[in-house]
C-alpha cells in the first residue's frame, strides 16, 4: 500500500514557484531520480496568503521516499534559494478506505 508524503515548510510559495519554473533541467533530474525510487505522484501547494508550502507526494514506501531525499542534493539548494525559514516538517500518511470517498 502506498503512503502520502506531506512536508510543510515556511516559505514563499510565488517564489517557490519561479525558482522551480525557472530551472527546468534541474527539476527534470529530480523528478526522475523520484520515480526510479518509487514517487507515484508529486506537487507542491501554497497556503492562501503564500507564507507557507506544502509538498504532497504518493510513494511506494516511506523508505523509499527517505531513499530519494537523502541522495538529492538538490533539495537543500532548492530550500536555499526559495528562502526557507523553518526546518521542514515530514508525516506520512495512508488513505481510509471509508464509503464517503470520492
């Protein structure tokens, strides 16, 4: 079964935004050392007045997710040039099968 990954940081979402759009090679090789690892899906959202991001993610495992972050230097510079302001926060989480779903 799967897992969700949810890392919450305090940052600038519209420069998250530019700094992701803006390096598209970069992003690319991220991406795909995530799905060779077990990603199943990504995305990043801001909170509605854009001081913080969330990124939600599906993984095979959390091991496998722990696997990609810590061979991705990438991330670190990425949080760098955002101008992160907190230490990240991770939880992993899996869906209820409950019969409200939809």
């Amino acid at each position: 079964m799967s897992v969700l990954m949810m890392l919450r940081i305090k940052a600038d979402g519209t420069r998250l935004q530019e700094v992701i759009n803006n390096n598209e090679a970069r992003v690319l090789a991220v991406n795909a050392r995530a799905k060779e690892l077990g990603a199943l899906h990504h995305q990043f959202l801001a909170s509605a007045d854009g001081s913080e991001v969330i990124v939600l993610d599906e993984w095979e495992s959390p091991e496998a997710f722990q696997k990609f972050f810590e061979s991705s230097p990438e991330i670190p510079q990425i949080m760098q040039e955002v101008g992160v302001t907190s230490e990240p926060e991770f939880s992993f989480w899996h869906v209820l099968d409950t019969v409200d779903k939809f």
